[in-house]
C-alpha cells in the first residue's frame, strides 16, 4: 500500500521544536507504521533500535535534509507508529515492515545509518537488496548469534525473562532505567528529552515491543546467525563505523569484529559517548556522516 501524509495525530506530548517533522504513515500488516520523510536528494535512512525511535536521529535529519532526503521510521510498538498487543513483535517482522516501506518508497544509493536493533532489521534490508544500498553508517550494534555469550545471555535471560518483562511492562523499565543507564554522561539525557522517551510508552498495553526485543537478542539467534552467515554481500559497500566507546552493551570487542569483516571501514571513536552515539554526539555524528557521504561525491 502506498505511504500517506497525515496532517492530524500529533500527540500534545511531542516537542515541536525538538522533533519539527511532518508525519508520514505506511499501511502494514499490523497498523500504521510512522515515519520521517525530510529533504531532496540521495536517501539516507536511519533505523532504530530499542526503546527509541525516529526522534533520536532528529540532529542528524535536521542537519543532513538540506542535501539529502532522510527517512526514519518508527517501527512497529514503537515512536507514533500503532502499537497493537496482538502482534509478536519479532525482529523478523521489524524487517519484513521496513522492506516494504522502502520498497513502496522506491529508493536507490541508499545510506543506512543503524543502531542497536536497527542494526539486525536495517542490514537484512541490505542483504536482501544490495542492489539498492550504497553506503552503510554502523553504530554500537550487531550482526550475529551471541547465544555463546554469557554477557549476552545474561542480559537476555533477566531483561528478556518474566521478571524483566514485568518491570518493563508496569514500571516502563527499558525507556526509564536501561536508557539512562545507556548514555555515559548522564546530563545528556535531561528529562525533557527523556520525556520525549518515556511517552510513546505510555501504558502497559503500548510496552509490549520493549520487552519482547531483550529476550530475541537470544530467542532470534538463528536468524541472526542467517544474517551474518551472508555478510560478504555487503563487502563492497562503503562502511562508516561510528562508535561510542564507553557503551555497556557493544563494546570495543564488537567494533573489532565489525572492521575485522570489514578492513576498509572508516571508524571513528567517540571516546566519552555511550550507546546512543546519536544522542550523545549529535553534531559530531552529523558532521562525520556529512564528511563520510562528501568523500564518495563524484
């Protein structure tokens, strides 16, 4: 179904000023799934992870739309996307949405900028269309089976498990204690910004997204698996490795195995940022983007 611009269904808790973008809204499956469709030229599509959505990249869409049409979505569960409770909310299905989101959008020379499990849900979209993708914009997350982790799956096991799927659900345990405990400084995350995190998760019934995604870093592992196993269909691509380096959850290790797959990645370093590299380092992050896409103009 083609996408639609709604011109109504701004929730009085969004920052306008923050987050200016006029919403758009794709027909899936399951319910209206949000996104951002900003700026003229070649696309860049940012994809984001858990318990965020498009409003974390707003810096980057603002500061990149005047050369490049940039487009977020909010998945499924999770932004000012639908967040029905009878859908299971499996990465799997993340992926199947954003295909055909960007599939109804018809883009090519794609940019995608991933983070945590945009990471997984972005790069199948590379892997199933390597035709349409250019460059790759990677940021604290992964590709692959962590099932012999114990780091991981000790994660997995609480967060993922009944009592963590509890607190998610009647305390909003991802957006208000695991995002903070994310960021490396603190006062980055002000509570007017957290704000803008906490409300899409508003009640119980609209948290089912947030604590389905801990459990699958586990429960998805083949499909993770499936997806490495086929990562030298992206060997080509130009690869912008942009990392906080004071991430608890990805850390130096998982940036190595990135450039060690791929060698002629450029990496930067954000010394003193945490998981959210697009929160932390907002203007850095466009900047090195910017000089990145610049580097490839003919």
């Amino acid at each position: 179904m083609d996408p639609v611009i709604m011109s109504v269904g701004r929730p009085a808790w969004l920052d306008a000023q923050e987050y200016p973008f006029t919403p758009h809204y794709f027909t899936t499956d399951v319910g209206q799934m949000h996104y951002v469709d900003e700026g003229k030229g070649t696309p860049i599509v940012f994809v984001h992870g858990n318990p965020s959505w498009s409003f974390q990249f707003r810096a980057q869409i603002k500061g990149l739309s005047g050369t490049h049409r940039c487009i977020a979505p909010d998945h499924i569960g999770f932004g000012l996307s639908d967040k029905p409770y009878e859908w299971n909310y499996l990465p799997q299905g993340h992926a199947d949405h954003l295909e055909r989101l960007l599939e109804s959008l018809d883009l090519r020379e794609i940019t995608l900028v991933v983070e945590d499990w945009g990471g997984p849900i972005g790069l199948s979209y590379a892997l199933r269309h390597p035709d349409r993708v250019r460059n790759l914009v990677i940021s604290n997350t992964w590709l692959w089976s962590v099932q012999g982790s114990w780091y991981y799956r000790a994660f997995s096991g609480f967060v993922g498990g009944s009592l963590g799927r509890w607190l998610i659900r009647h305390r909003n345990f991802f957006a208000k204690r695991i995002l903070r405990m994310t960021f490396a400084d603190k006062r980055r995350l002000t509570p007017q910004i957290h704000e803008q995190y906490l409300r899409p998760l508003g009640t119980p019934q609209e948290r089912k997204g947030s604590w389905v995604f801990p459990g699958q870093i586990i429960g998805a592992s083949d499909w993770l698996a499936s997806l490495w196993s086929q990562h030298d269909l992206l060997r080509e691509k130009r690869v912008l490795l942009v990392w906080g380096m004071k991430d608890i959850a990805f850390r130096e290790k998982e940036l190595n195995q990135w450039h060690n797959a791929f060698p002629q990645a450029k990496v930067v370093r954000y010394a003193d940022a945490g998981h959210f590299v697009s929160e932390e380092k907002p203007a850095e992050m466009c900047r090195d983007i910017r000089e990145f896409l610049d580097s490839d103009a003919p």
